[in-house]
C-alpha cells in the first residue's frame, strides 16, 4: 500500500540496487579467489609433506637389503594410497622398480632432479649416504581438499546473494521513505494550485522532509488566510464605497427630480457623503503607499521628541474634542535616521487610533526613550483594550475586531503603521488587555554612530 516509488525512486533504487550489487559481486570474487588460494597452498603443502614422508619410508626399505629388487616398498606404497596418491620408484638409471595404483598411467611420468611438484605431480630423490640411489613419484588424483573448497564457494556464494537481497529491501524501503512524503508533497502542490486551499501532504516524512511538509503547510495557511482577509477587504471597501454612493446617488435624484429643495441641510447631508468617500479613497491610498513605502524611503537624521512633540501639537484638538488626558516624556536629543513624513504618519495614526477608541475621561501617554540599540517610541492608553481573540489580527489589514458593526473606523491605521515601521527596519508591538487599556511599542534602529 501507499504511493509508488515515482520516477526518482526508481532512478535512485536502480543506482541503490548498482552500487549494491558491485560490492556484493567484488566481495564474492575476493572471496572465492582467496579462499581458492588459501585451499590450493594448503593443497601444496599437503603434497609436499605426503611426498617428504613417502620417501622417507622409501629409503628407509633400501637401507635395509641396499637394493631396489629386494627391498619392501609396500609401506612406502601404502602411504602414499593413503595420501590418495599412485607411487612410482625408480632406480639410479631410470628403470621403474616399483609401482603402485594407476601404474599403467605413471610409467611415463617426467621426475624432476630437483624434486619439485609439477602439477598433480610430486616428485623426491631417493640418497643414501649421501650419494642418490633412485628417486620416486607420487601423482595425485583429484584435490584433498576439493570437498572444503566447494563447501567454501557454496557458503561464500549464498552470502552474497542474500547480502544483495537484503541490500535491495533495505534501499525500497528507504527510497521509498524519501520519495513518499515528495510524491505527496507535489499532489498536495498541484491540489492546492488547482484551488483547493485545504490540500496538504498526506505523507509527512522526517527530519528535512518533515520540515518541508511543515513549511508547504504553513505557508498553504497563510495564503488562505490571506484570501480571507482580501476577501474581506474587498467586502469592506465595497461597503464602505457603496453607502456613501447610494446616499450621493438618492439625493442627486431628488434633487433632479425637484423632489426636494436644495437647501443647507440637504446639501449637507450629501456634503457629508462625499467626504465619507473621500475618506474610504485616502485610506485605500494609505494602503498602497505604505505598500510602496520601503521603495521611496528619504531617511534623514531626526531628532525623535521634536517630530513626535509636533504630533501631539497637531492631534490635540482630536484628543480633547474626544475627552482624554494627555500626558508625554520625550527627551530631546535621542536621533535615529527615518523618513519623517513616513515616521509622522506612524505616530498620527496611533494618536487617531486613541481618539477614537478610547473613552471620555481616558488617558492616553504618549513616551520616547533607549533601549538598547533602538529609539523606543510609547503610546498607551487606558481605554477599553483589545480582546485576547482579536489581539493577533489587529495589524491586519481591514480588521476591526470580532464585532465590526460596534467598532469605529476602517480597521487600517495599525495595518499601515506596522508596515511603514517595517520598512525602516524596526518592529512594532502590541499589548492590550480589556482591564488596563492598549500599549503599542514602536523600535526603531539608532545610527551606528551614535550608539
């Protein structure tokens, strides 16, 4: 059961099973050759030791009579037959005097002076005294150890091919291992570039692999919600584009129509429409410009309480007009080099986002100070917070919290100042409970210069 190997598993099997079967194919040869030669020079050696004590019992018979005629050769000739071997003996002048076995074979049968083995052939020189008397032959029928060599190639030859079917199990299962969670992986990719955004890998694999399937996972969840959240903004947008239009489009239709005067009222309320979409437009243009922003970046060194001291100047009345208390610490002399328009942005829109969230008799303090290697910029307040649910998505875009109808605004100011805060390098963060109000911490990174 389960996914076949694939076009790359059986590449990497067939190379697997290549490689395997070499080494088991050397391994068996090395074996068989040295275990042949080992059995051969044990072999010789036999031979020779067969010879050397067939002599022996040779001249020992000649010593006895000092003649070829009359000695006993048959202890010479029984040892030999039981070295599996006919003997023949010849005298000083070449003449056979004695055989024994296959005789009718051996008559013929070369002897080398010096005693050498030729062959299956063992041949010794017969001294007496010092002097040569004769010399005799031992041939030998087929090996002694003929019966241990095949014993050895049958065991040496089994290994091997049990060996190379292990090796072939051992490299399916493994390749398949590795091929499996990739054959997913790519059903999973092709499934979910299909559209189906629930698509993922059915195999998980380990190690690497594992963190592949973790990551196509991820990032398959992100782009879903992602989706989600477009899908949302376009509902958004439209909604908030709609209302004002179907309220500018009713009372121009009246007013054509000459079903209602164009007094200051009248001509009020669709003043107060249009405005509305000019609002919804500026935000979509906040929106793309912040997206361009890291693009367009003029950095220059800033002094960070004199632009953040001009915010407050200009967001006072939208503070007061809301009923909050305004405190701030923002010691001169703290420099980071940001784009201010970019940097006054940021601020406008935490203080915008504290006037219209928190309510009248709430304070809002706003602080500038080091840490470490960062201008730290502080608005908190003491409003209603945020919902732990609602805390993860207030930086999104749109978001307006789980009950949008009593959240006012478009749900874009932490959106945007996030992502300008970004673009200069630094990070922003959020801490907010229901009971104690909302803090956003801005980190921007000082000059190296001045650190």
């Amino acid at each position: 059961t389960g996914a076949p190997l694939g076009a790359l598993g059986r590449r990497l099997l067939a190379a697997f099973l290549m490689v395997a079967l070499i080494g088991v194919v050397l391994v068996a040869a090395a074996g068989l050759i040295g275990s042949n030669l080992g059995l051969a020079t044990d072999e010789a050696k036999t031979r020779q030791s067969a010879a050397d004590r067939v002599a022996a019992a040779a001249t020992a018979a000649y010593r006895v009579t000092n003649s070829w005629s009359t000695a006993d050769l048959s202890g010479a000739g029984a040892l030999a037959a039981g070295f599996g071997a006919a003997l023949v003996v010849r005298d000083s002048d070449g003449d056979v005097v004695a055989g024994t076995g296959h005789t009718g074979m051996d008559m013929d049968m070369g002897v080398g002076s010096n005693g050498s083995a030729q062959g299956g052939r063992v041949s010794r020189t017969v001294t007496v005294a010092g002097a040569p008397v004769g010399s005799l032959t031992l041939r030998f029928g087929s090996p002694i150890s003929s019966g241990g060599r095949q014993v050895a190639w049958t065991w040496i030859l089994a290994a091997a091919l049990t060996t190379f079917a292990a090796a072939a199990v051992a490299g399916w299962v493994s390749i398949r291992s590795l091929t499996a969670p990739l054959v997913a992986l790519t059903t999973s990719t092709r499934a979910f570039a299909a559209g189906d955004t629930d698509a993922r890998p059915a195999v998980r694999g380990v190690g690497e692999l594992g963190e592949l399937a973790d990551a196509f996972g991820e990032a398959a969840t992100a782009v879903q919600r992602s989706e989600r959240v477009r899908r949302q903004m376009a509902a958004d947008v439209a909604h908030e584009l709609r209302t004002p239009l179907t309220a500018l489009q009713a009372g121009l239709e009246e007013l054509r129509d000459g079903m209602v005067e164009p007094d200051p009222v009248t001509l009020a309320r669709l003043h107060d429409q249009s405005l509305r979409l000019a609002r919804t437009v500026d935000e979509l243009a906040q929106l793309s410009a912040a997206d361009a922003a890291v693009l367009d970046l003029a950095p220059v060194d800033l002094d960070v309480a004199e632009l953040v001291g001009d915010e407050i100047a200009a967001a006072l009345p939208q503070l007061r007009a809301a009923g909050l208390n305004l405190d701030h610490d923002l010691p001169e002399g703290i420099v980071v080099a940001a784009d201010p328009q970019r940097l006054r942005q940021v601020v406008g829109n935490l203080l915008a986002n504290c006037a219209r969230h928190c309510r009248s008799g709430d304070r809002v303090r706003v602080g500038v100070a080091i840490s470490g290697a960062h201008c730290r910029i502080t608005v908190s307040d003491t409003g209603p917070g945020i919902p732990e649910e609602d805390l993860p998505h207030v930086r999104s875009r749109f978001w307006r919290g789980s009950d949008r109808s009593t959240v006012p605004g478009s749900g874009i100011g932490l959106a945007v100042a996030a992502q300008l805060v970004e673009a200069h390098h630094g990070r922003m963060s959020i801490e907010s409970t229901v009971s104690t109000g909302t803090t956003v911490i801005v980190d921007l990174p000082r000059p190296p210069g001045l650190l």
